[in-house]
C-alpha cells in the first residue's frame, strides 16, 4: 500500500504546477489548463484521505467538485472562443480592454 504522505506530495508538486501556470503565463489557456490542474490536486488529496480514513465522504465530495468542474470547463471555454473571435487573440493582458 501506498503511504499518505506520498499522494500528498504528489497533489502539493501538481497544485504548485497550477499555480506557476496561473502566475507566469498570459494564455487565458494556459491559465485555465493549470486551474484545472489545481482542482485535480485538491481532488487527489480529499481522495488520498478517504482512503487513508476508509471513508467515502472524500470521494463524494470529489465527484461534485468534478461536476462543477465540468461545468465551469463549458462556460470557460465558451467564454475563451467568444473573446477570441472578437479579439483575435487569448493574451490576458490585451483583456484590459473590457474594462467598462
């Protein structure tokens, strides 16, 4: 069996991974790969847990997490393809634009 601690690093290096993605890039992309990256790290660790404390309550809150997650996926990137074609472009900082 596989210790706790070792799930637990793994979902620590991929949310570090998410948030350098979020931080350093411009690509809106990029950006929502590396929040999805973020919530998938935060789903291994409630699901490392269920299984440490043979519980299900970790693994049934990762399945909503994952229908949000597929939600906010539809809407995100219906949203990316919309301000693409009116801006020809993804890079967040010509985003500024929107403002009021």
């Amino acid at each position: 069996m596989v210790p706790l601690s070792y799930y637990l690093m793994l979902s620590a290096v991929m949310f570090f991974l998410g948030v350098l993605g979020v931080m350093l890039r411009r690509n809106a992309i990029i950006i929502f790969m590396s929040l999805e990256l973020m919530f998938n790290a935060a789903n291994l660790a409630f699901v490392a847990f269920a299984l440490y404390y043979h519980s299900l309550s970790g693994q049934i809150f990762v399945f909503f997490v994952m229908t949000v997650a597929a939600a906010e996926v539809a809407v995100g990137l219906a949203l990316i393809v919309a301000i693409f074609r009116t801006k020809h472009s993804i890079n967040v900082d010509q985003l500024s634009s929107l403002k009021g």
